[in-house]
C-alpha cells in the first residue's frame, strides 16, 4: 500500500492550458479528436467538468468509468437519452457505436452539454464535412502533442533553462511522462527507446488500425525516409525506389501517401519560402529517432548497444530542437512558419507575416562556434535585411566573438522572451 501511494503521489501531471482553453471555449457540444496516446481523454478527465464519463469498448459495449458498469448497446442508449440535457456527459471512442447514435444527436439537436471523443482521424474529418449528422452541432478541437509552451513552463519547475528546453522538446509526447523521472534527457531517451522499442512499433501500427489503413511496406518506407533526412517527395521517393519498394521512381505518387500521414498526425508539412515545394518532418522527434535506428541499423529485430543509441539520439537533439523552436516561434509570434533554402544554405526559422519574411534565424545547439562559424551565419541571415534577425543558442559562452547585427537569445533569455517565470528556475 505504501508503494502504491508513493508512486501516485510522484506521478506528474502537467497542465495544459493552452488546449484547456480551447476545449473550455468551444460550444457545449464538442468533438476532442486526435491521433492515439496525445493524452486526449486525460485531458478531459482531470482538466474539464463533467457528471458521466462513458468509455466505448471494441465490441460496441459501454463502460460507466465511475461504476465501473458495463452496458449493451441499447441499454446504454437508453440511460444517454434520460442523462442528456440534464448532466454533463462525455463518450469516448464514440464512433464504435452504431450509426444510430449519431443519428439521434442529429435529430435531438444541441442540448444540454456532450463531449464526444475520438482516436480516429478519418472519421473526424467525415463528420465534419458535407451532410454528415453532426455537422454544425460539434465544436471539433484537435488534441496533438501537449504545446511547446506548457512542457517548458512545466519543466522549468525541475530544471535548469537548457536542460529544460531539451526535455521539453521529447515530453511533448504524453505516453513517454509516467517513465520520466528527471536526470540527463540523452540517458532517458536512449534507454527509453532500447525498453519501449515494440511498443513504438506497435503505436503506428494502432494508429493506422484506427484510421482503417494498412500500414504498407510503402508507409512504413516513407516514415524511414523521413527520419533519415529525406525532405521532399522526390527525395522519398527516390529512397523508395532505392529499396524496391517503389516498381518506379516517381515523386508523382508521393503524394497522397505524404497527405495521409501528414492528416493521421504523423508527419509535418513545411512549405519552402518562395519555392512550390513542401518539407516532410516527423512531427514526434521520439518517432523520428525510431524509425531512424529502424531505417540504418534494424534496431527492433537487432540487438543495438545503448551507448550507441545516445550517439544516436546525441547527433539527433540539435535537429529536434530546431523543430522545436520552429512551431514555438511561429506560435509565440502568430506567423506562418516556413523554410529557407537557397540551394547552398538552409535556414532554421523563417516567419511570415501576411507572406512578408519578418523574423529569420538559425538555431546552433552546440558547446561551441568558432569566428568561422560565426562569420557564415552572419552572412546567412544577413542576405534577407529586411528582416529581424536571430540567433538562438544554449548558452553565450559557447560564441567565441559577438554577432553583428543580429539578436542572441540564449536558454535563459529566451525564457524572458516567452514569458516564463525564470524566478522559478533551479
């Protein structure tokens, strides 16, 4: 019994107010929908107020999450149709129900207040277009990994300014929080992916279950191409092709695989500033090393040494945090994120304001840049002097001389830009 209190009394739950609030003010009807294991009925357990928390299972029976009750089909609908308008209810997994069930919201209208929550994206999007029967009756608020902003302010609670920004960039993921437990994020991380190996495996393939898609050889190809560095549909397709899973090198069937796994929440789409190409992330850096350690070295079926999964993770984490730093500026500034690419230089952040570059930057996550270094990113950013230029770094210390013209944000400046308390820092 002590263990027990021990570990609930340890376990953390990090607020996130940012999607609280766009639960809270969307209608009294809503639709909380997203991929698998974004903490989605989490959310709307301990973070919003209801009366009946129901759970649908595989087999089209209800669970009453409070009584622990279990229901047929119609005798849950007949206890629904007596609570609605009079409690606070919430239906998870809704769409496991019978057609009939929407149906009759349809034909009840809005009334009283419903949460209904759903893993299946296919289906999200089904609902909420053409005549569908909840059309115009649901408030839709997609749940994705927890926001920038809230693990940071969260993890600044725990730790120093940079060992809270690398954290912050792999707990975005909720499925990984109940196994952290502080410590160097590299080590977690590593160990992490050597223990949890099939169930990441298995995550897809229960993503792609929900959205009643196969996950093809071509899929799981595309998402090792991804990782592997591969940005445009040529380029994946190309890799495809490499490994005789393509019959032909065409970039013209990428895609409507590459908008499948961009729509399901797997991957991130970047358009290309000026240019009418796209750029292909993985939108979980936890997914993304994954699937890297799947494409070089077969890591799930081959024994790979941890010490060789933190080379791995450590050649990884500057690319990460420059994702990372991409979605949080875009959001913190309220500009449209895109990339630069010149052919010979690549830059790290550019935002747009009404399709007008504004703030450009480079993100340089490492312990030391040389004058060389610090030469050739002046020279970079200094080629668009229209706009605000930035350099984000983890620390001062590691510039051997001062940038001109150009503002430096360090871990901890960075935090006063954001808004975070840093009174609240170790």
């Amino acid at each position: 019994m002590i263990i027990i209190i021990v570990r609930i009394m340890s376990m953390r739950i990090i607020p996130r107010p940012h999607d609280i609030k766009r639960v809270e003010s969307s209608g009294p009807w809503k639709l909380i929908y997203g991929r698998r294991k974004t903490g989605k009925s989490f959310l709307i357990k301990n973070f919003t107020k209801y009366d009946k928390f129901f759970f649908v299972n595989s087999d089209s029976t209800v669970l009453d999450e409070a009584t622990l009750e279990t229901y047929t089909w119609n005798s849950f609908f007949s206890i629904f149709k007596e609570l609605l308008g009079s409690k606070r209810i919430v239906v998870d997994e809704f769409h496991r129900l019978p057609q009939e069930f929407q149906d009759f919201l349809h034909a009840t209208g809005t009334k009283g207040k419903l949460t209904l929550i759903t893993s299946t994206l296919w289906l999200a999007n089904k609902l909420l277009n053409g005549n569908a029967p909840l059309v115009g009756l649901v408030s839709p608020v997609r749940i994705s990994q927890i926001d920038e902003i809230d693990i940071l302010e969260y993890m600044s609670k725990e730790l120093n300014a940079k060992e809270a920004l690398e954290t912050a960039v792999y707990l975005r993921e909720p499925y990984i929080i109940p196994q952290f437990n502080s410590g160097n994020i590299i080590n977690f991380i590593s160990n992490y992916l050597l223990e949890n190996k099939f169930f990441l495996k298995n995550l897809i393939g229960e993503i792609f279950q929900e959205e009643e898609k196969s996950l093809t050889n071509i899929y799981d190809g595309i998402l090792k191409a991804v990782a592997d560095g591969k940005r445009t549909s040529t380029e994946i397709s190309s890799y495809l092709f490499s490994r005789s899973l393509l019959e032909k090198d065409s970039p013209s069937i990428m895609p409507k695989y590459l908008e499948t796994l961009v729509g399901m929440g797997i991957l991130e789409r970047r358009k290309v500033f000026n240019k009418k190409k796209f750029y292909y992330f993985h939108a979980s850096p936890i997914l993304d090393l994954h699937y890297y350690l799947e494409a070089k070295y077969s890591y799930v079926d081959v024994y790979t040494p941890i010490e060789f999964i933190k080379k791995v993770v450590n050649v990884k984490l500057p690319i990460h945090i420059e994702q990372f730093f991409r979605n949080l500026l875009s959001k913190h500034f309220g500009m449209q994120d895109e990339i630069i690419d010149t052919g010979s230089n690549e830059l790290d952040i550019a935002l747009l304001h009404f399709k007008k570059l504004s703030i450009i930057g480079e993100v340089k996550w490492t312990k030391k840049i040389n004058t060389k270094e610090i030469r050739n990113i002046e020279t970079n950013l200094n080629a668009f002097p229209d706009a605000r230029h930035i350099l984000i770094i983890p620390d001062k210390n590691v510039l051997e001389r001062k940038l001109d013209g150009i503002e430096v944000y360090d871990s901890l400046s960075l935090y006063n830009e954001l808004g975070i308390n840093t009174d609240i820092l170790p």
